[in-house]
C-alpha cells in the first residue's frame, strides 16, 4: 500500500493543498484556487419549521383600536389646554369631548380583548415600574376621569375652576398616554415591534398629533382651527420622519412593513397623512369642505398606520427567521469585536 508514512512524527510525504482540510474550517476554502467547498454554507431552519415565539393573540380591531383612540385622546388633550389657555372655545370643546370620548372607546377595546372588566382592575393591584402593562393601567386610570371631568364641565357651562383643572391635568398625562402604548410594544420579543424601540414613541406621537388635529380641523369652523392645522402639519412631519428613521436602522424586521397587509396599511397611512397635512395647510380660511377633507384623511391615515404595525408584528413573530437571524448577527458581531457579551466568557 503506497501513501504517506506516518510515524509518531505526523505524516510523512504528505503534499501540502492536496489533502482535505478538517474541523472547523472544512468547506471554507476559497473559490477561485481550483478547489471546491467540501460543506454547503448552513442555511437558517427553525425546529421542523415551527415559529419560535407565539403568535399574538390580540384581537386585531380591539387592540390595534385601542392604540389609535389612546393616541387620539392624549395629543387631543394637548390641543384642548392650548385652546383653552388662547381663548377659542369652539376648539377647546371640539377637542376635549374627542379626548373623553376617545379615551372611553380605548378602555372599552381593551377590557373587551382582555374579556372581562375584572382583568382591568386586576392590574391596578399592585404598582410596577418596570412594567408598560402596569404603568399604563395606572395611566389611563388616572387620565380618563380627567377628560369626562373636563369635557362636562365645558359643556355644562358650570364649575369652571374645576374644569379648568381638569383639562390642565389631562394635558399633563396626555403625552404619555399618546406614546406609552409604544413602549408596550417595544418591551415585547415581536421582532418588527421590538426592533423600533428607539423610534416608535416619536412616530406614535406624531400619529397621535395628525389625528387630534384631524378630528378638530372636522369638526370645528376654519376660521377657529388655526392650532390645529399647526398641529397636523407638525404631526405628520415627525410621523413621517421617525416611520422612515425606524425603518432604515431596524434592518431585516422591517421586513414585514414592505409585504402583504402591512405594507398595504403603511402605504395608505403614508399617503393619507402627507395629503391631508398638505391640504389643512392650504385649507385655512378656505371653508368647510377642504378642511373636513383634511381632517377626515389625517383620522384615517393615523388609523392605517396603527394598524399597519400591528399586523406587521404579527407577521414577524410567525416568520421564525424574524427572530433567529439578527440574534446570529448580533452575536456574529460580538465574536468579531471580541465583546463576550452579557454572560461573560466561558470556562
């Protein structure tokens, strides 16, 4: 039998590039030296193809409902202290009987998905910081009463101390209650909700915006809507902005935002939202018809994208490679820089 010899010395006449490599860097030879890859490059697989994490159970129109109302009522609150404070009462009551009648629809959509008021209640037993869950039931516990107390008053015509109170409180918790919903989302392991933590409070809020000043610029004479044009024009620009921000820097999870029904409701958002900040631009003084045009597009718009994102997320938490390929980037990644990561290097 003719070969190499091999002794305890290793193998002798051996010719070097002619033998097959072994171990990990088996099948990683480059192409182009007249050699072929002994080992296919892996390819993602999930177990037996199953999503790794559970599907959302939410109700679509309950939850993604109760996204959009929450974010109607906290930036209309907005709207109603500045009215409130310049002295345009026909705004200010347009706006404060949105935010009580908005923040009322909100917590129904939510005690229905949970399915019993009971639940609600259940989460104001204790008081967790760390939890959106928790601080949000706290937060619309204290903002609701705050906006029936302030759009009653206002059409009562009585107890105007009182009112005036209430409406400055509720536009206090009305930041918060437009973007916490965000950060609910963004504390899930949903990939495409997950993955835009950093810029989805600014595009809820600007969604939040477009849609108080929609529903103001519908209801109340142009002559009187001035603010809220401002505000649709301001909202839309920050929702715009942050949505494409998002996008960009969330990598393989926005994905879901470019396919099927999401894309469908992101695209209608965009279109929707850019047409009616441009028309409540141009409508000011112009009648009533542009400018409940414009508010009736900025509603809707504001509507489509809350959906859009609830849909998406729900794509990306059945796609299993939404879930597995960044984290082998990330720790790709972490092995490049020489970062051991959060555990620490191993014995």
């Amino acid at each position: 039998m003719r070969g190499p010899d091999v002794s305890r010395a290793g193998a002798g006449g051996a010719r070097p590039g002619r033998d097959a490599t072994t171990g990990e860097h088996a099948g990683r030879r480059r192409r182009g030296r007249g050699e072929r890859a002994m080992v296919p490059e892996a390819e993602f697989s999930s177990y037996y193809g199953r999503p790794i994490l559970n599907r959302p159970r939410w109700k679509p129109l309950d939850i993604a409902g109760y996204l959009y109302l929450g974010g109607l009522a906290g930036a209309s609150s907005l709207l109603a202290a500045g009215a409130h404070v310049t002295d345009r009462p026909a705004l200010a009551r347009t706006a404060k009987l949105g935010a009580a009648g908005a923040i009322s629809l909100s917590l129904a959509a939510l005690v229905h998905d949970l399915g019993r008021p009971a639940r609600f209640v259940n989460m104001l037993r204790v008081f967790k910081p760390t939890s959106p869950m928790n601080i949000g039931s706290w937060l619309l516990a204290a903002y609701a009463p705050l906006t029936v107390v302030a759009a009653a008053t206002d059409a009562a015509g009585r107890y105007r101390l009182t009112g005036a109170a209430a409406t400055a409180s509720a536009a206090v918790l009305g930041p918060a209650v437009a973007t916490y919903t965000a950060v609910l989302l963004s504390d899930t392991a949903v990939p495409s909700w997950h993955e835009g933590y950093r810029e989805m409070p600014f595009v809820f809020a600007g969604s939040a915006a477009t849609a108080a000043a929609g529903l103001a610029l519908a209801c109340t004479p142009p002559g009187r809507s001035g603010p809220a044009r401002r505000m649709a024009v301001l909202g839309a620009a920050l929702e715009l902005g942050a949505f494409r921000v998002m996008k960009r820097r969330m990598g393989q999870a926005a994905e879901p935002f470019a396919e099927g029904r999401p894309q469908t409701l992101v695209r209608a958002s965009e279109i929707l939202t850019a047409g009616g900040a441009a028309l409540a631009g141009y409508a000011g003084g112009r009648g009533r018809a542009p400018a409940a045009v414009a508010g009736t597009a900025l509603l809707a718009g504001s509507a489509a994208l809350r959906f859009g994102v609830f849909h998406a997320g729900v794509v990306s938490a059945e796609d299993p490679r939404y879930t597995v390929v960044p984290q082998r980037e990330r720790l790709d990644a972490r092995s490049r820089s020489g970062d051991p990561g959060p555990e620490g290097p191993r014995s």
